[in-house]
C-alpha cells in the first residue's frame, strides 16, 4: 500500500513539473495564456454584469434563492471571489491544455509530452543561423545531426556531379544533377520514414530506368513542370517536411577539370568530369571548373553572408567541397562573411583523391585553391577508426596542423560505418564549439563525456 502511495505521488508531481513547465522563458506559451484570460476577465464582466441585472431587477422571483446559494452569497466576498477566480484559472488551464493536446497529437511522437515537444521546436526555431558547404554523403550526414540543434540551416551543394542517375539526367534531360540536393533533402526531412525512403529508392539496373534514383527523377519533373530548377527544389522540401534550405552554389552548367599527377605514366594529366577524377588513381594537384568564372545562386551568397557559423566539410575534397569553393561569388562571401568558419577534416582518405592525404594536407589544399587561411577551426577525429576497407587509411591530427591553425579533437567516428563521422557527436562537438565562441552552454545537454568538451580546446583557437 506504501508503494502504491508513493508512486501515486510520484507520479502525481512528474504532472505538476510538466504542467510548470509551460511557464517556461521563451517557448511562447505564456504570452497566449495572458490574452486567454484576459478575453475570458471580459467575458465573465460581461455575464456577471448581466447577472446582475437579472438579480436587481427581480428581487421576489422563486428562482432567487437558487440564484443566491450559486453565488456563493452565505460566504464572505473576499472568499467567493478567490473560490470563482480559482475555478476559472483552472478550467482554462484545462482547456487548454486539452485543446492542445487535440490539435497536436498527429504530429507527437508516442511517449513524448507535449511541452517537450513545443519547447524542442522553439529551441530549434531560434538556433544559430549555419550554412553548411560540399556534397555527397559527408554534408548529409553533418546536416542529419544539426537538424536536431536548430532549424536555421541552409546547405549549399556542388553542381559539379556528372555520374550515376545525376549525370544521365544531366546529358540527357539538361537539368542540374540532382543527387547531392536529393541527399540533403532526405537528411533535413522531419520525418525520415516511408516518404523519405520513397526519395532515396533506386531503381535496379535491368528495371528499364538505368538505375535511376526516384528522388533525382522527381526533382527532374517538377523542374520541368515549375521551368525551374531552384523552385523544384522548394517544392521537393515541402513534400519532405524540410526543416531548413538546400541551395546550389551556382545555377550555371559547370565541369570540374583537375590536374592529376599519375606517377605510372609520369607525368600530370588533365581529367575532365568529377566521376572520371578518382578513376585515374593520381595523386590531385588542382581543380578548377569550366566555365571559370560561374555567378554564384544569390540566395547561397545571401545565406553565407547571414550566417553565424559556416561549416566547411566533410565530404570529399576535390569533388564535393572545392566546386563550391572554386565559385568566385561563394569564395567572396566567404572570405567577407563575420560568421565563425570551421573545416571538418574527413574521418578516412579517398581513394583516387586522398590516398596519402593529413589533416594538414586538406587544409592546406583548401587555402591553395582559395588563396589563403580562411578558417577559425580545424575539427578533426582523435580516434583510429577499426575495420576500414582495404586501400583506406585513417586521418589523424598531427603536429604539423597544430602547429598551422587552431584545432579541436573528439572522437568522431560511426563504429557501424567507420570511414564516416558519427551524426550526432559531430553535431554536438559544432555546437559546443559554437556556443563556446559565442556565449555560455547554460540551458542545454551535453550528450558527450567531459573528457571530449571544451577543455581540450587548443588555446590557438581562443585567439
């Protein structure tokens, strides 16, 4: 029976912390509870008013004593009008708090109070403004754990793609190639269920479709239906629930040319196309894109302008990230930009493009093609990734980045795919980073053990 009491009690208090809980700063809640009484005080003027109209005006009726016991007239009037505002505030609160719950439930996930909820979406609505830069499946899964942090993201994204379902689209539609958008899409879903399946789904090769993606074919018709490819793009994340913007650097039809220096042929050769550059197995020198000079998409150049924190990485160096960079509007904004930039070091090498490559050698590939130091941070993984394929090699710090630019290290790694960072330690050490730099961490949840927070951070990076 003791038991029984004491969960009864328990239980009892979790509901009254929930229920203040809606007092909470900042979620919005408070402001429309005030007008909701304050048009309920009127209209309770209003009906007390009448009533008492009625009550003057017919002191002999036979329905006066009943009138008088509901009004509580054998008891003090400092006592009657805490016993009314007491029952009111409380009906009020109730329905509300039922109305709520009714108008909220198709979009609450099971188990999860609706406080929760609304106070996650209005932190998230009120996060930093961060623009993550580069493609493939590095900028996805960044953008994967970000969303849980804010819902001001905007991802801006090579165009530079000329294989698989993007690049026969591109040759033979004369659209834009889709995929890296149609990644990112995917990843800022707010729902990564059955719709967001339906969009990664690839047709097998013998089906007719040459193994093209849905998503990509997607994107491809409302481009053809809307005469834009931006605004299929807007259209595709509505159908998504995206929380967030994925942006092309640039809306021009752009190739990525590279040097690559093949040592079994010894001497350097010119590939043209970013799925023909890792084919050639060369150690890459430089990449640039034809025509030289494309206009950046205002809206990417905007975002970079805007941002608080600009994220730079990780996917691959010379095909996902250096196109955006190589777009003279896109390097101009982010060399002008006050934002804080961090660079995201990939986790292991790619083979075809980074075989024998550090952390220093990406960052410094970086400076060359952008003409000088650009970044605040360097974010690299501290622990040797296990079970690589063959032919891939991890990227440590060394001392020779250290030596070059702040650096901070955490362990990183996805032990289920361990040549990629692990979604959401990636996303907490950015935020950790950015509220160091900016302002206190009160409020918020480390998930990350002490030993990987801010107190390795290297003192460079405080300057």
């Amino acid at each position: 029976m003791g038991k029984l009491i004491s969960h009864s009690g328990q239980s009892w208090q979790r509901r009254l912390r929930l229920a203040l809980r809606w007092l909470t700063p900042g979620i919005g809640v408070k402001r429309w509870l005030l007008v909701l009484l304050i048009g309920t005080t009127f209209l309770g003027t209003g009906v007390t008013l009448s009533l008492l109209d009625i009550y003057r005006e017919a002191p002999d009726t036979p329905w006066l004593p009943l009138l008088s016991i509901l009004a509580l007239r054998f008891l003090t009037r400092p006592l009657r009008i805490a016993i009314f505002a007491g029952i009111g505030m409380g009906l009020i609160l109730w329905g509300g708090w039922g109305l709520s719950r009714s108008l909220l439930r198709p979009f609450l996930r099971p188990g999860k109070p609706i406080v929760d909820a609304v106070t996650d979406y209005r932190r998230r609505e009120r996060g930093p403004r961060i623009v993550a830069i580069g493609g493939g499946t590095g900028l996805s899964t960044l953008l994967r754990g970000l969303k849980a942090h804010t819902h001001n993201l905007t991802a801006i994204v090579t165009v530079a793609d000329d294989g698989g379902s993007s690049g026969e689209l591109r040759r033979h539609m004369g659209v834009l190639p889709p995929g890296d958008i149609r990644n990112c899409l995917a990843a800022l879903s707010d729902d990564e269920e059955l719709i967001t399946q339906l969009f990664r789904y690839r047709f097998p090769a013998g089906a007719g479709l040459n193994g093209h993606n849905l998503g990509n074919l997607l994107i491809t018709a409302l481009a053809d239906i809307t005469g834009s490819f931006e605004e299929a793009i807007a259209e595709s994340g509505r159908v998504l629930a995206v929380r967030g913007r994925v942006l092309p650097s640039t809306l021009h039809d752009v190739r990525l040319v590279a040097e690559v220096k093949a040592p079994e042929k010894g001497r350097t050769l010119r590939v043209r196309g970013e799925s023909n550059i890792p084919k050639v197995g060369g150690q890459v020198e430089r990449v640039w894109l034809e025509p030289s000079a494309p206009l950046g998409y205002p809206p990417a150049v905007q975002a970079i302008l805007n941002a608080d924190l600009i994220l730079i990485g990780p996917g691959s160096l010379f095909t996902s990230i250096l196109p955006n960079l190589l777009v003279p509007d896109i390097a101009a904004a982010l060399r002008t930009s006050r934002a804080l930039k961090f660079y995201i070091c990939n986790v292991a090498t790619q083979r075809g493009e980074t075989d024998t490559f550090t952390c220093a050698d990406h960052v410094k590939a970086i400076e060359r093609h952008l003409g000088g130091p650009i970044f605040d941070l360097v974010i690299c993984n501290s622990r040797e990734p296990r079970n690589l394929p063959e032919g891939i090699r991890a990227v440590l710090p060394s001392p020779e980045l250290e030596e070059h630019c702040a650096v901070y290290c955490a362990d990183l790694v996805d032990d289920e795919q361990p040549w990629r960072h692990h979604a959401v330690r990636l996303a907490q050490v950015i935020m950790d980073l950015y509220y160091e730099r900016t302002g206190p961490l009160s409020g918020r949840e480390d998930t990350l053990p002490r030993e990987s927070t801010l107190n390795v951070y290297a003192e460079k990076g405080r300057n």
